[in-house]
C-alpha cells in the first residue's frame, strides 16, 4: 500500500460525528482583486483622456476665437448754454453753473460673440466737484459691430460753493473751464451660453470749455480696462 506524503493531502478537519470532513481550496479572492484594481485603472485612464480632449477643444476655441475686451471711445463732445455767474451768499460769492454737454458713445465688439453691457452713467466734474451725470443704456451688441448711442448731460444752475466756486468765477473770465468726463462700462461676453465675468472699461475724457464761443479748447479721451 502508497502512502501519501503529509504536503500531497488534502486539508481535513474533525466532525462532532468523528468523521473527517474535507476542506476546498479558495483561490477566487486573488482574481476578484485583480479584476476590481484592472477596472479602477481603466476608469482613471479614461477620465484622465476626456479632461485631456476637452483642455485641448477649450485651448483650440481659446486660440481660434481670441476673445478681446471691447474698445470704447467717446467722440463729438459739445456744449451749449454754458453760462456761469456769481451768487452772494452772506459773505461769501458762490458761483451757479448752466450747461448741456452731449456726446457720442462708440462701443466696438472685436469678438465673434455677442457682449451685453449693463445699463451705465458718464460723470462730470469741475476739479473733483460733481455737477452732473448722463445715463447710457444697456446695450446688446452683436460679435464683429460697433454700436454708437448719443448720451446728453444738462446742468441747470448747479450751486457752486466756497473755494470751488471762486476758481469757476475765475476760469469763466479766463474764457477755459475744466471738465471731467468719467464712465466706467460694464459688459459680460456670451458664447454658445457661456457667460464670461464682468468686464469693465473705464472711459476718462478731460475738456476744456470756451464759455463765450460755447466750443471746445481742448479734449484729452482714454480708455483703461480695469
């Protein structure tokens, strides 16, 4: 009779019946991990593959379209009824100003997509002193246009005082009084509806009005993306 070796026999274990009972072999762990890391990888790759397609479909409409911000321009400025004249105030002289400024306003869309600008004023001032405002509407500008829109600022009799208002007495006789013009533009650009985060572009414009020929001496216009 053959005689198996203790390495060639199968596990066994002992019943409460005293019989032996075979133990089986379980080798279905293993493949199970091995199968769940494959299927991980494959995910990670795939994801990994798709962010790379669409960086590079991004980067090539980026690189295609070029977007830009708008240019803004202010143009045409003109004043009329400009008249300033003295007012006593106890002991002090203050000085009234009247005047209707107008202007044209050219919004230029280099892009191939539509900007929306949101509604807007344009302020003046005489040496940091407010003395009036125009409102500019909203505008929906399509890609590749230009858009011009008047705006009008009337001043009516705005009340001058103290120092300031010595200094307008004195530029008025010089016949050259100071203005700034200042809006600041806001639009957002859309694209296959995507909407961009606000841009502003601020228009600065310094003039200098000739109160007895109701002209302009001087005009000094910019435009800063800010």
């Amino acid at each position: 009779m053959k005689f198996s070796s203790n390495s060639e026999r199968a596990p066994y274990s002992r019943s409460k019946h005293g019989s032996f009972n075979v133990e089986e072999y379980h080798v279905d762990g293993p493949l199970k991990k091995k199968r769940c890391r494959r299927c991980c990888c494959c995910t990670m790759i795939a994801c990994l593959v798709l962010l790379l397609v669409l960086f590079l479909v991004g980067l090539t409409l980026y690189l295609v379209l070029k977007p830009k911000y708008p240019s803004v321009e202010m143009s045409n400025i003109a004043v009329a009824n400009v008249k300033v004249s003295p007012k006593r105030d106890g002991l002090r002289i203050n000085a009234l100003l009247s005047m209707n400024m107008t202007a044209n306003l050219t919004a230029i869309n280099p892009n191939r997509f539509r900007i929306i600008y949101s509604p807007t004023q344009a302020d003046v001032s005489y040496k940091d002193l407010y003395v009036g405002n125009s409102t500019v509407p909203a505008i929906d500008q399509p890609g590749r246009s230009n858009h011009t829109i008047s705006v009008l600022l009337v001043t009516d009799e705005i009340d001058v005082f103290k120092g300031t208002g010595l200094s307008l007495l004195k530029d008025s006789a010089k016949d050259a009084i100071p203005f700034t013009i200042v809006g600041v533009i806001k639009a957002r650009i859309h694209f296959l509806g995507i909407t961009s985060s606000l841009l502003k572009v601020k228009v600065t414009c310094d003039v200098v009005v000739h109160p007895r020929n109701q002209s302009l001496l001087e005009k000094t216009c910019k435009a800063d993306a800010t």
